[in-house]
C-alpha cells in the first residue's frame, strides 16, 4: 500500500496560488495586456484556478490553451499518430505579455515547445512562465517566473 504525504492543506495551496496570480499580474503591469495561456492537459486547470483569483481582484482576463504535441522535439517518439488537444487562443495576441502556465517546468522542453508554437500565432510584448512544481536541484534548466 502507498502512503501518500500531504505537503500543503487547502489553507496553504490557496495561498500559493494567490501569491503566484499576484507575481503575475505584477510582472505583467497590470491586467489590461495580460493573456493567461495554460499548457495542456493540467496547465490549462491551474491556468483557470489562477485566472480565477486574477479576475476576483481586477475582473476579467483574456485566457487561451496550447497543445504543444506538434512541436515537441521528441515527436518522432510519441509514434506515427500523436493525440493532438485543443488550441485555443485569444485572436489578437501582438504586444500582449502572456504567461504560460504548466503544472511542472523540470528542464524547460515544454516551455520552449509552446514559446515555438505561440510564435504561429503572433509576437507578443513579453512572455513568461508559471508553475507549480520545478524540478530537483540541478535538473531545471528553466526557471519559472511564478512559481507555487
């Protein structure tokens, strides 16, 4: 049987998350340009549970999803007929700050796969990245700019 370990209550997981939206609305300047982008599949969950907090406090953000499977550089891996999710982007995303969200940055291939991709659709002003879990120390060669 496995024994699980509980590392944060609900008490301490919400205020992770409330400090992870705060960091990004600061980093963004406010919400006006800020476009909250999750990572799919759990990327995308904890980009609405912080979007959520974001819009509680200064009302409605623009929000997207990105499925990196068509620029991930181990592709040839995945077999000859990769499950592809759902894109979904805000239409005008030039001179926007966007913030990429992910459950786990470990050694940044995700990130830089949805940064390749976002390129597809626009140029925004500035980007970053959130996430719940990095890696272990001295495995993670990208650093989020949120994290919880």
């Amino acid at each position: 049987m496995t024994s699980r370990i509980r590392l944060l209550d609900d008490a301490a997981m919400t205020r992770a998350l409330q400090r992870m939206a705060l960091e990004i609305v600061e980093r963004a300047g406010g919400t006006s340009r800020l476009v909250l982008v999750g990572i799919q599949r759990r990327g995308v969950q904890l980009a609405d549970r912080i979007a959520r907090l974001i819009e509680a406090a200064h009302g409605p953000i623009r929000q997207g999803k990105l499925d990196i499977t068509l620029y991930r550089d181990d592709l040839s891996a995945i077999g000859p007929r990769p499950v592809v999710g759902e894109t979904s982007l805000p239409p005008d995303i030039d001179g926007t700050v966007v913030t990429l969200v992910d459950d786990v940055l470990y050694t940044g291939r995700t990130i830089r796969a949805a940064l390749d991709e976002f390129a597809d659709f626009g140029r925004p002003a500035a980007s970053s990245s959130a996430s719940w879990w990095t890696g272990a120390a001295g495995s993670c060669r990208s650093t989020p700019t949120s994290s919880g």
